[in-house]
C-alpha cells in the first residue's frame, strides 16, 4: 500500500535566534529542503554553500523571498578543498556574526559492483562524503568549542548499517560518517557542542533520480513501511529538531530517517 506524502508542516521557530551554515545546498534535494525549514523555523541568518554557482544564486533569491528578517548568504565552496572549506567556515561566521548551527549535506552517490569499481570512483565518493564532511565539522569545531556551544548535524544514510548491491565506495562513506559522528560528539561534549547525525533511507530528488536507475528507486520505495519515498523536507524536518534546543541532551546520536524495518 502507498500512502500519500503528509501536509506540509509549518514553522515553530525551533531555531529562532540562529545563523546556520549549510553544505551542498544549492538545488532541490535534502540540502536546500534544510535551508528553507531553517528559515521557516525562524533562523536569523542563513548560509548555503555548493560548488553550482548558478544553482547557488538561484537558491539564495528564493530563500531571500520566504521572510523579510533572515538574511541569506551564498559562497562557492568544494569541501574536498581545504582551502574552500576554511574560506567558507570564516566568511560565514564572520557574515553572521557566529554560526551557531552546521548542516554537513555535501555527499556524493553512485551505482557500481565492487569488481568494476576504479580507485578514482572509490576516492571520490569517500572524499566528498566522508572526509568533506570531517573537514568541515574539525574547521567548525574550532570556532564553537572556544566559545562553549554550537551543533552540528550530519547527512549520513541507512546504507551505513544495511547492504545494497552496487554501493560499496558510498556505503563505506556514510558508515565512516555515522563513526566520525559519534567520536567527534564526545570530544566535543566537554566543550558545549553538540554533534548528531541523520539517517534517511530513500529521499526522493531531481539528483537523485539521474544518479539512481528509476526501477531501483521503485523497488528501494516499496519497500518503506509508507510504499512511497520520504519528502526531503521529512528529513530536513528531524535536523531542525536536532539543530534546535529540543535535543539538548542528544550528542554522537544517529537518528534514522526511515520506514523500512529489517
């Protein structure tokens, strides 16, 4: 049985007062879905970043249009460049006057057997999505542990903990995300900064479906207790609550974004 996608649900100001720096947000996936929630929810400034400067603007002009008080920022970034990923970090704390909140989104998928995979294929994958997303939360946690609070939220997948055919390199990444989560959250408790994860299982976007054989997408859907695909902002929704005070006593903690049961 497939049910359909519930109403959209609106704003509660979970995250009035903030300034959130996003990755990978430029375009219509889980990324832009969280910076449009985090401007719903009341954040004071917004930060979106991608290496698609035409996607980036396009996504700054709509933010700016859903509220008169939240100010958006765009910057060009590659986080699998360190000189981006500390360009970035400074220019949107110093933009906003402090982040308060970091999005880790950026990753990058794909569908290829283990035996046919080349080391390129499998660097990349795991530069993007795991070590991009260490390279922005260890440049991050050195401005919000000096100042005793902050939180970041990571993207990580189901796959980190359940096996699929042809998704060795991504499911490696996102396993080694959820590792990262949990390892940096207790290092950075002592400090006052938060650090916790999200696990989706299949959330439907336009990315996602050039990457991804549509009849994959189908089986992956019927699967899910709903027999649908979640909307991106279902999953940008539980990074709200975890991004907001709600989960104050939450770190190192990967919450799953999912219906499919084992």
């Amino acid at each position: 049985m497939t049910t359909s996608p519930p109403d959209y649900v609106k704003g509660h100001q979970l995250l009035a007062g903030k300034a959130v720096l996003i990755t990978a947000a430029a375009g219509a996936g889980i990324g832009f879905s969280a910076a449009q929630r985090a401007v719903e929810e009341g954040a004071r400034a917004i930060v979106i970043s991608d290496i698609h400067e035409g996607r980036l603007e396009q996504a700054v002009t709509t933010l700016s249009g859903l509220s008169e008080k939240a100010e958006v920022h765009g910057i060009r970034a590659d986080v699998t460049v360190e000189a981006d990923v500390q360009h970035l970090v400074a220019t949107a704390d110093e933009a906003t006057g402090g982040v308060d909140v970091l999005i880790n989104n950026a990753g990058l998928g794909g569908t290829r057997l283990l035996v046919d995979m080349t080391d390129e294929e499998w660097s990349r994958v795991l530069d993007i999505t795991l070590t991009g997303t260490m390279r922005m939360t260890r440049a991050m946690l050195r401005l919000m542990q000096p100042r005793g609070h902050g939180v970041i939220v990571n993207n990580a997948s189901v796959l980190g903990w359940r096996a699929q055919k042809e998704q060795c390199h991504y499911a490696a990444a996102k396993a080694g995300v959820m590792a990262l989560t949990r390892c940096a959250a207790v290092e950075a408790a002592e400090h006052g900064v938060r650090i916790n994860a999200v696990s989706p299982s299949i959330a439907m976007h336009d990315f996602l479906r050039k990457t991804t054989p549509p009849e994959l997408l189908e089986q992956l859907a019927a699967k899910e207790a709903f027999g649908r695909a979640a909307e991106v902002w279902e999953v940008a929704n539980v990074m709200m609550f975890l991004a907001s005070d709600y989960s104050s006593y939450m770190t190192g903690e990967v919450v799953s974004v999912s219906s499919q049961h084992p």
